[in-house]
C-alpha cells in the first residue's frame, strides 16, 4: 500500500487497450509535468480479460506520441486486490461503473466513480470507446483525458 503522501489511482475501460492505458498515461504525464508525480501510484486494468497482456492500441499509442505523453501498458483484468490496494478507481463509462460496483468487495477502500466526473465539462462526463471507429475518436479521448 501507498504511503499517507502517496494516492493511488486505477483507470478502468472494458478491455485495457484504448481508453484506460491512455489515461493512465495522460495522468502520469500530468503528474510529472506539475512535479508531484512521485506522490502518485498509476495503473490501468480492464473489467473484461479480453486483450490480457497485450500492449494498447496502436491507435492509443499514436496518439499519445503525437501529443508527447509517453505510454507503455500490458493489459489486465480488475482483481479483486485492486478494491483494497488503490485510493481510486476510475473507469470511463457507466457500464464500466456498474461492472466495478458489482465486483466491489464489502468493506473496500476504493472510491469508485466515472474518471470523467471530475472533468468540469459536461460533454466529458462519459468517455466512449474509440475501438470500432476511426483515429478521430481517440483524439477525443485524449482531449477529454486531458481536461
């Protein structure tokens, strides 16, 4: 576990290749950029094991490189550790959310909510899967990753 000084945070997406690698790229890129990234612990996983151990998406990759966020990932599944072990687990849409909630273990330190409920815009609220479209979808995610 983390120290007092220190917060842990998981993003969470269905399969931990497309969105949650990318925010956890663009929150460990943030941290440093503010100089408080060695008072954050940051991970992805997926609710769903589908791509275990795969790296992103090239599409992911792509994008982070072009906006210089350095990104290097190997899916996972969510374990229940996960509930005991972070502050924070922050998924990217609502099926996620009710995928996290049913899996939460009684008693679980974790707060779970939706990554974009701290965004302060409305639009951000929900973080849609970019897996079956074109580039422009993970453009988006990277500008609401980012907010």
């Amino acid at each position: 576990m983390a120290d007092d000084a220190t917060t842990k945070v998981l993003l969470v997406c269905l399969g931990n290749i497309c969105r949650s690698p990318m925010a956890e790229a663009v929150l460990a890129h943030q941290a440093k950029a503010r100089g408080v990234r060695d008072r954050l612990v940051v991970d992805s996983a997926g609710t769903a094991a589908y791509h275990a151990g795969e790296p992103p998406d090239r599409r992911t990759v792509q994008t982070c490189k072009t906006n210089g966020v350095a990104i290097s990932h190997r899916a996972r599944k969510v374990r229940a550790a996960d509930f005991g072990e972070f502050d924070y687990i922050l998924c990217m849409d609502e099926g996620n959310l009710d995928d996290l909630n049913r899996v939460k273990p009684a008693g679980a330190r974790a707060h779970v909510a939706l990554f974009g409920s701290y965004s302060s815009q409305a639009g951000d609220r929900i973080i849609e899967d970019p897996y079956y479209g074109g580039t422009d979808g993970f453009r988006t995610n990277f500008a609401q990753l980012t907010r």
